[in-house]
C-alpha cells in the first residue's frame, strides 16, 4: 500500500488505543455514513479524512473475510460457541458484537495482522449482529 492507504501512527495510535465501544461506534459510523465527526480513542476524529480509510480498511476487511470464510466463521459462531443459545441470554448489539469478536479474534487475526484484528473480529461480530446472528446460524426456536 502508498501514500492516503498507509497506515499513519495517528491511525495506529488510535487504532491501538480505542476500547472495544469506541471501535463499534466507529464501525457502526462506517456502515450508516452519518456525521462529520466521530469521538475515537480521545481524538476528535474527521470522518471525511479518515472515514474512508476507515471503512475500507477494518469494515470492508471484515465483510470480505466474511464471505471468504463463511464455512469457517459458521463454524466458529454457530458450532464451537452455539450462538443459537447464548444469544437470546445478550442484551444488545455491542454485547453480541463484542462476543463473537472474541470467539472469532484469533481467526481473524491470524488473516489481517495483529494492528487490525481487534478492529476487524469486532466489524466481523458487527456485522453478524446487525444482520441476525439467528440467521446466520439457522436457529430455529422452540415454540413456548
């Protein structure tokens, strides 16, 4: 990667410094494009600066590591971590989001490096939140 597409030691700084809520805003920015600014790891982050790298960088990452892994990730969510019962016990997005990131982070990681993983596992449980992970995982429920 040149020039806008390298990694700058703001973005690493940021990026190594965001909690796990500050990432899921940023990535729940990315997927709506709303705003001009955005509050990131204490930095008032211009999201027509970096929004793009943004997106393509951890989000588009996440979506493409999904559908080139489908198999694996279903796998991992649905069979090791039997989404099917745990997700009924979650409160919200960010908390499904933040479990599945930790089921699939070292899967992830081992793809895009350890800079992005966090940020990546975290857009991939994103996007399986927002999607239904019931869904995706072919739950079915038992008729009370």
């Amino acid at each position: 990667m040149t020039g806008a597409e390298d990694f700058t030691l703001a973005q690493r700084l940021i990026l190594e410094n965001a909690s796990d809520a500050e990432l899921f805003q940023a990535i729940a920015h990315a997927r709506v494009q709303h705003g001009t600014h955005l509050l990131l790891a204490g930095t008032v982050w211009d999201w027509a600066d970096w929004g793009s790298w943004f997106e393509r960088e951890v989000v588009t990452r996440a979506e493409g590591i999904l559908q080139a892994s489908h198999d694996e990730i279903h796998q991992l969510v649905c069979g090791e971590w039997e989404a099917c019962a745990k997700i009924p016990g979650l409160a919200s997005q960010f908390e499904t989001a933040s479990q599945i990131a930790e089921v699939v982070s070292v899967f992830v990681g081992g793809i895009v490096g350890k800079l992005l993983s966090r940020a990546v596992a975290l857009a991939v449980g994103y996007i399986l939140a927002e999607q239904s992970v019931e869904a995706f995982c072919e739950c079915t429920t038992t008729p009370a």
